[in-house]
C-alpha cells in the first residue's frame, strides 16, 4: 500500500484557480485522484524508448542547426580563405546561455507537440546582420512565447500568496496582476490552438496509418481507439480520455518544467566545470575514451549511461547549485515529522540546499567534487538518495528528470567533445537571479574548436 500522506504539494486555492492551474495538469494539482491520471498520462507520453530515442536523435539534429549558426557568426569576422585556412583556429565570444535556451526550448517543443520552434534562429537573427529564414513553426514568435512561460511561472505567487481583494483591489498590484491575467490568456489561447490543430490532423489520418511519437499526440490519443499501449499505473476507472483542458495543464507543465531548467543547470555545470581544469579534464578522458576524437560516431540512447563521470558531474552541479529551492509537501492528515506531531493542512517547505550542504551528509559540502557521485559504493548511493534531492523525492518526484538528463549528457558529449569553452571572464561571478528557483542570466563563454577533433 503506497503511503500518500505527502502526497500533495499545495491545498486547494482559490487563486490559483483564478489562474487557470487549480485541479489541472500535475505541477500544482491539489485534486489526488484527478492528479493520478494526469501523472498517468505524463509519465506514459514521455517515458517510452522510442521517446528517448527520439530526444537524442532531435538534439543531434539542432546541435548541428547550432554549430551552423556559429559558423555563421564566425565567417563574419573572418574571410572565407582564412575560414578554410583556419579551420580549426577560430573563436567565438558569445553567451552560452542565450544559445541553451534556443537549443533547449526548441528541443522540448519539437519533442512535445512534433513541431519545430525557431529559438535557436530567432536569437541568431537578433544578434548577426545575416538573417536565416524559417517557415512553417509551431508557435508563432517563439521569444513571445517563452516569456509567457516565465512571467506564468514567476506570476504564479501572486495567486498564491495573496488573497482576491489585494490581488483586485491594491494599487500596483492589481495592475501587476491585471498583467499576469493578459499573460495567462495569451499563452492558453496558445497552448488551445495547438491542441486544436493536432486533433484535427488525427482526426484526419486513416485509422491504419502509425501516427507521430510527440507527447501531445499520446496525449490526444490516450485511452482511445487510437491507443495501441497497454501499460497501466493506475485503476482502472482513471483510464479515461483526457479533456482539451486537461491536455493544457499537461502541455502547460511540461513547458513551465521543461523549457529552462536545463539551461540554467547546464550554464551552471559550465560554469564549475571551467573553474575546475581536472574536473574538465577527467570528463573529456571519459567522453574520449568512449567515442574516440576522429572516429564518427552516433549517439544512443544506451551511451549515455556509460558516462559515468559526465553523470557525476550533473548530479554534484544539481547538488552545489539546485535550480529548485523548495519542495513542497501537504498533507491532509495529522503526521509526525522529525520527531513532532503535525496537525492535518500541514503545509511542509524543504530546504533543497540545507539537505545538499548538510555536514551530516557531505564532507566540505561546499567544494564542487564530482567525485562524491562517480562509482560509489551501495552505502554512499543508499546514503545520498535522501541527501541528493535537485529532482526532488517519491512519488512527486520530477517526471522530466529522464529527459533532462538525455539532454544535458547528449550536449556534454557534443559541445565539450567537438569545442574547447572557456569563460571569458575567470573572476566574474556567476550572474544568477534567486527566488523559487535560481536562475542564471548570462554565461559569456569563448568557444574554439578543440584541435584533434574531427566533424562526425
Ligand atoms: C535539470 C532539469 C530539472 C530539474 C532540476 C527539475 C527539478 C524538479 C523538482 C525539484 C521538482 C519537484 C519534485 C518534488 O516535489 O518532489 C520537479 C517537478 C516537476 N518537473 Fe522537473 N526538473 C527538471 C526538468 C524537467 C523537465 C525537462 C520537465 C518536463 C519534461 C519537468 C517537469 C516537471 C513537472 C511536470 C513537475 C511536477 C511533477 C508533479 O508534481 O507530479 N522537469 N522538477
């Protein structure tokens, strides 16, 4: 019997339910039954093999659509010969981060709605006098849309934490969440017509004819004739179609957990890897010694996972900078935590970075080491499973961890493999932005090529 004391994150709020979220999708789904099968759902549209599959063959795809666009910004200042002449002796000062968000943003939303984005592009073309073309988009002005996501995801206290007569009635704020309301629509009138669209293409494909893999689709199809997947987490009287509005809350979900979180952690993991050369050092013996600089080679699904080393580093980036300050919990009955007694409506915030840095658990918890996570023994793995919480914990725990790590070991392997990054400025702090989540807000980076590797 699975124990759901903690199984909530939030109660129920009127705010949030003004704000289109209450009940809906799975990140702040206080119904325990309706957030079941949506988790259901979720977890089935983005954990299938050929999912994974899929994500790395994206990524490969858009980190080639990335080195052109830096070839691009390099032949600007260089003439074709020297280019030819030069071929490994360029460099490129520009903002990694800038470049994660393309990359990142355009590989979720290609693998969730099937669809291409035109980030990557569209930040290129604001930065370069030669401007690329794209056509045929999925969501028309990508930057648009990914700043609804943020101000969405950063509004979203507002909902929470105040009550309808401030939120209505105080000046400022109420301009404020007049603002976060606009916000709201425009990104859900969005998310509609992409639902909208997909429907129709279903709708419209012969019933003998394979559709596509994207998670919208498996969403849409869920529990219908369509349906070819047998896999049940759930009871059955959960098996159902979902509706266009609960396929929003998903989609919504998946963009307000997908879109940035690996940026921020990958500009973090630079940044710490830059600062430590023999952490630097061991990860790129590691990527050379599984596929050999010169050799071509296809990226996997199964190789990441002889990456140990390059997990490592993840798992100590996550731990020393955790882009997730608090995890949430309520709970609807009386409980004892730490040796107290609780009363029921209990809401619990826990210190992501006070379990992280806990002297109990990691010696000098403040040095960045790798090592802590590379070939651990059974004792170390059982003992910082309860310490190590940048995905969180049971049953709530992050459905996207999977994804983020395929994305963060693919551009391990083809960033740090194929280009030397250093940052440009050694004594710059790191630039980042903390609330419930910490954000990084720039990473200026010199990328070179790295000498004896070749193009695969
Ligand atoms: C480095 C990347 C990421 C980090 C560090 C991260 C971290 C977290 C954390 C700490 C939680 C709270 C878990 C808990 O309360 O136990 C969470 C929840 C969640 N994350 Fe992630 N996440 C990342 C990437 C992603 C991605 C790529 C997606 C989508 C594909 C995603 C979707 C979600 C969703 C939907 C939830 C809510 C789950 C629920 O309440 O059932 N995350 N994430």
């Amino acid at each position: 019997m699975v124990d759901t004391t903690f199984l909530t994150r939030l109660p129920y709020s009127e705010g949030l339910d003004e704000f289109g979220m209450a009940g809906k999708g799975v990140m702040v789904n206080h119904d325990i039954e309706c957030w079941k099968s949506n988790r259901h759902f979720f977890n089935k549209a983005i954990s299938s093999p050929s999912f994974d599959s899929e994500a790395i063959e994206w990524f490969i795809k858009l980190f080639k659509e990335l080195e052109g666009y830096w070839e691009s910004l390099v032949n600007l200042s260089l003439s074709n010969d020297s280019l030819q002449d030069n071929e490994n002796n360029w460099s490129l000062e520009t903002d990694l981060f800038s470049w994660l968000r393309g990359i990142m943003s355009d590989t979720v939303i290609v693998l969730v709605t099937g669809k291409r984005s035109y980030s990557m592009a569209s930040y290129h073309n604001s930065i370069s006098p030669i401007k690329v073309n794209y056509f045929d988009e999925v969501i028309e002005d990508i930057d648009a849309f990914i700043n609804e996501i943020k101000i969405h995801l950063l509004g979203t206290a507002y909902f929470l934490s105040l009550g309808p007569f401030i939120r209505h009635h105080v000046p400022f704020v109420k301009d404020k969440v007049k603002v976060l309301i606009e916000n709201r629509d425009s990104l859900f009138e969005k998310l509609d017509s992409i639902i909208k669209k997909r429907r129709k293409e279903i709708e419209e494909t012969p019933i003998s004819a394979e559709l596509k893999h994207d998670m919208l689709t498996s969403l849409i199809i869920a529990n219908t004739e369509r349906d070819v997947s047998t896999a049940k987490t759930v009871r059955d009287d959960l098996l159902r179609p979902l509706t266009d509005i609960e396929i929003r809350g998903n989609l919504l979900d998946v963009f307000l957990g997908g879109v940035g979180t690996t940026q921020h952690l990958f500009s973090f993991l630079t940044y710490y890897v830059c600062h430590h050369p023999q952490v630097k050092q061991k990860m790129l013996a590691e990527k050379d010694s599984i596929f050999p600089p010169n050799i071509p080679f296809h990226l996997k699904p199964e190789d990441l996972s002889k990456l140990e080393y390059c997990n490592a580093i993840i798992n100590e980036t996550g731990r020393i900078m955790p882009l997730v300050n608090e995890m949430v919990r309520h709970t609807n009955q009386s409980c004892e935590v730490a040796g107290y007694q609780w009363d029921a409506k209990t809401t619990f915030h826990i210190n992501i970075n006070g379990f992280h840095s806990h002297q109990d658990y990691w010696s000098d918890p403040e040095i960045f080491n790798p090592d802590r996570f590379y070939r651990q023994n059974n004792s170390v793995k059982e003992m910082h499973k309860i310490a190590m919480i940048a995905f969180g914990g049971g049953l709530r725990i992050c459905p996207g961890r999977k994804l983020a790590m395929i994305e963060l070991l693919s551009l391990m392997v083809l960033l740090f493999g194929k280009y030397d990054v250093e940052l440009v400025d050694m004594n710059a702090p790191l630039k980042v932005k903390s609330g419930v989540t910490t954000m990084c807000e720039e990473l200026p980076v010199v990328i070179k090529p790295r000498i004896k590797y070749s193009h695969t």
